[in-house]
C-alpha cells in the first residue's frame, strides 16, 4: 500500500501536536518506553520558544498509509554546526517508524530532499534536535528502560536505517555504576589529589539569584571549554545555555551540581540528575497533570542517578580532578538514597574518559547508541 509523505509547518501548534503524538501509537505495549511530556517536546520543536531555532531550522515531515499515521522524521540545519566544523551536514531526528522499510525510505528521502535544496551534502543522526539534546540510535541494551533524557527505540530501527544506506559515524555509550564504585583505593587516591591541587568543591546556590546567576557562568565557560574539541560538539549560546539551565533547575538536585575550585577558579564541574524516568514511565499519556502527581506519589522509587555532566578545563585534564569529581558526586548521591548511577552519553574513541569508568571506577558498558551519517 502506497505511503504518503505529508509536510508539517513548525510554527504550527496543530501540526506539530500530530507530530509529537505520534510515537503513542508504536509504543502504546512497550514497557520499557518512558513517555515523554508532550509539552516539553512541543517546546524543543516551536521555533518561537527554542532558541536552537536562532540558529537553525527543521522540516517536519509525517508518513500515512490508507490515512494513518505510520511514521515521522525531522530534517534539521544547524548553521552552528557549520560554521564550527566547516562542513556542509544537515541532520535527522525525531526519527519513528514501523517495521517497514518502505516506509522509512520514504521518509529518509523526504528529509534528504530537504536538506539537499539548503545545500547540505550529508545526513547525520538522529539528534532531537542537535547533539546538546538527546541523540543516537539505541543499538545494545533494549533490556533495561533509559534514564532520563536518554533516547529509546525498537531494535529493528538499526537495520531499517542501515537498509537505507546509512553507517555508523561514531557510538555513544552508557556505562552502568554500583555503589561498589566508591572503593578504598579511589577514596585513598582522590584525597591525595585534592591534597595536591589544594581543590575545594561545593554544590551550586539555587537560592540565592545573584550566587546562582555567577555558578551558570562558571557552568558555561567550563562546559564550552571542557567539550570543544569533541566531535560534533557545538558551544551553546547563552540563550540555549539559559534555557537548558531553567529546564534542569526544576529536577535538579543542588547538592549533585558540583564545582572543584584551585582558589577562585572553578577547573571542573559535575552534574547527576535524579533519574525520574523510573516514575515517569508510569505517566503513559505523557501529560504534565499525570508527570507531577506520578512524582508526588513515588519520588521514593527513585534509586538511580544519571551523570549528565563531567568536564574539567584543558590545562587540569589528567590530574585526576575527574576522580574527585566522580567520588564527590558517589558519595552524596548514596547520601540521598541512590544506590545506582547511569555515566552517559561517552563518545566511544574518548579514552581519556573511558580508561578511568572501566579501570578505576568498574563502570559496565551496557548501552550503545549510535549517530549514522551518509551522503546525499
């Protein structure tokens, strides 16, 4: 039966709601899907509210067949991106289907179509909508649910792109921790170093504006510095940076957002988030109603954490800052009842931050995700 691809206008609220409901219908029997908020991705896809969109734009683009929706994808220009990286890539997000490779086909072209009239020579992804959100195929791991702000999807999505003649471009990886992590010989070795650097670290001020609005600063040139030469990787604006911030401070743990300082200057920062998705799944129409009162009544479940950030700038790498940092965030999560943590996303050739996960830490690698790429 023939698929129909229909065009979406962004700055549209009805049609982007089509847009954002549409994972509902493939996920509606998976237990592992963690329902997003509806409003939260209808946010991250309007072009008046993103300020992504100050320097990028998106096609939306849905698939029917015999009138129902069957699967959708976003085509995306960072200029950003190319501007840093000097290339000509546009990318791919958003990305559902059925298991049917005519279906995907139609919609990879209508995507390719669309970035081949902006003049982009490559498609890249999935990210929803850049590398700084949710990004990367679920490729291993489709035994466990993800953590928050981690992406999920079938195992059938991998050979459905890879039949399109997408490949792989670079993995992403999950590592597991226990609470076993926390061992003797890390104990005894990040004293040693904050001894050595004569480090202090302090959790941020979410009360005090002033305090907080010195921390956001100090959060923005660590992380800008700490991932420039990272693949992929593009600086956040300060509007972006801004609104990523308000967005974490509502589920953010001040006590897990931590600075290592040598004297007045902040040389690392370390950020775990609760992991809500383990509430959050029980909110199966992804309303923000149903997200609060799931969080009210079961915030107590929650034993996991994610480490989002963990970055120290250039010229303290490999003084073992991200030990102290590692250790730091360990202990006041078990302090708070969390027995577990997520260390994601790594990219897979970051061996500088992989060799301590596996070697010192025990990290489990226990989920890839994968960006894919091909040309137009």
């Amino acid at each position: 039966m023939e698929v129909r691809i229909v065009p979406l206008a962004p700055e549209r609220a009805a049609e982007r709601r089509r847009f954002v409901r549409l994972p509902w219908r493939l996920y509606r029997s998976d237990p592992l899907w963690v329902p997003p908020l509806r409003s939260e991705v209808d946010k991250l896809l309007d072009p008046q509210r993103n300020p992504f969109f100050e320097h990028a734009s998106i096609g939306l683009f849905i698939a029917e067949r015999a009138g129902e929706p069957v699967g959708r994808i976003a085509a995306i220009v960072n200029e950003l991106h190319n501007a840093t990286h000097h290339d000509t890539v546009g990318f791919f997000g958003f990305f559902e289907s059925i298991a049917d490779t005519a279906v995907t086909r139609a919609l990879i072209e209508a995507a390719c179509e669309w970035l081949r009239q902006r003049g982009r020579t490559h498609i890249r992804g999935p990210v929803n909508p850049s590398m700084n959100d949710e990004c990367g195929l679920l490729v291993e791991g489709f035994d466990r649910p993800p953590v928050i702000m981690m992406p999920y999807n079938p195992p059938y999505y991998a050979a459905l792109l890879e039949a399109c003649g997408f490949q792989k471009a670079k993995d992403l990886l999950a590592y597991w921790l226990t609470e076993a992590f926390l061992s003797e010989k890390l104990r005894r070795g990040q004293e040693l170093v904050r001894r050595r650097l004569g480090l202090q670290l302090r959790g941020m001020n979410f009360r005090d504006r002033a305090l907080f609005r010195e921390d956001v600063e100090r959060i923005k040139a660590i992380y800008n510095r700490a991932w420039e030469r990272n693949w992929g990787f593009v600086r956040l604006t300060d509007a972006e940076m801004e609104a990523l911030v308000a967005g974490l401070k509502q589920i953010a743990d001040p006590d897990l957002a931590v600075f290592a300082f040598r004297g007045e200057e902040a040389v690392g920062f370390a950020l775990a988030l609760p992991d809500i998705n383990q509430v959050l799944r029980y909110n199966r129409s992804g309303s923000l109603l149903g997200a609060l009162w799931h969080l009210a009544t079961k915030r107590k479940r929650i034993d996991t954490m994610r480490i989002l950030i963990l970055g120290v700038v250039p010229e303290h790498r490999q003084s073992g800052i991200d030990a102290v940092l590692y250790y730091e965030l360990g202990m006041r999560g078990l302090q708070k009842g969390f027995r577990y943590a997520e260390a994601s996303w790594v990219l897979e050739d970051n061996w500088a931050m992989r060799n301590p996960l596996e070697k010192t830490l025990g990290a489990q690698l226990y989920k890839r995700y994968r960006i894919y790429e091909m040309a137009l």
